[in-house]
C-alpha cells in the first residue's frame, strides 16, 4: 500500500529537474534549499524535491554554465550560495519550455484517442 504521504505528491519525471531548476532561478537568484523550496510553492506543495537530488543537478547545471552563482547571507544570517539563470540558461529554459509544452500535448492527444478514432 502506498504511504499517504505520496499520495499526496506527484513523482517528478525523470529528466524534468533541470528545467524545474531553471524555471524557479528565473524568478529571482535563490540558494540551493530555496531552489527545492521554490519548487515546491509553484507546483501548489504538489512536487517535493530531494535535497540529495537537488545539490547534484545545480553542480551540473552551474557546470554547464545554464546557472551561475556567488555567495551571500541567507534570511538567517548563514552564508549561502545564490544561484541565478545565465543568458544559455534562459535560452535552455525557453527551449526545454516549447519541448516540454509541445510532447505534453503530442501525449494529451494519445491519451484523448478512443476506439473510434483508430
């Protein structure tokens, strides 16, 4: 039986972090836990990221030079690494946006398709 608690949050596709990722940086720099916070209030506490999938994807993403960063103190007072969308990073968010947008509707026609329509 499933734990409640998953129940209540979808599973994030694999290959949909990264873009997660872009998207909650173009809204304004944001250190790491923030980022996984971000995500989670604009999916409406729908989508919960693991801190241990999280860190490793910004690594990746600042590596690539899609997002960069510089420290500063967070609300707390803690020195923290704020993370920010780079001109490529706009780029790959609105490419990845029209690619995402385009098979959710390629897959939305698919699972619309009944007997008749074969």
């Amino acid at each position: 039986m499933a734990d409640k608690s998953q129940d209540k949050q979808t599973e994030i596709l694999q290959g949909t972090l990264d873009l997660l990722i872009l998207k909650a940086v173009s809204l304004g720099p944001l250190h790491g836990y923030g980022v996984l916070l971000r995500i989670q209030q604009i999916s409406g506490e729908e989508l919960v990221i693991q801190q241990g999938s999280l860190y490793p994807a910004l690594y990746r993403l600042e590596h690539q030079g899609v997002i960069a960063s510089e420290w500063g103190d967070s609300e707390n007072n803690r020195r923290a690494k704020y993370y920010r969308l780079t001109a490529a990073g706009k780029r790959r968010l609105e490419a990845e946006t029209e690619k995402w947008n385009r098979m959710a509707g390629i897959i939305a026609g698919i699972l619309r398709t009944t007997p008749e329509n074969v």
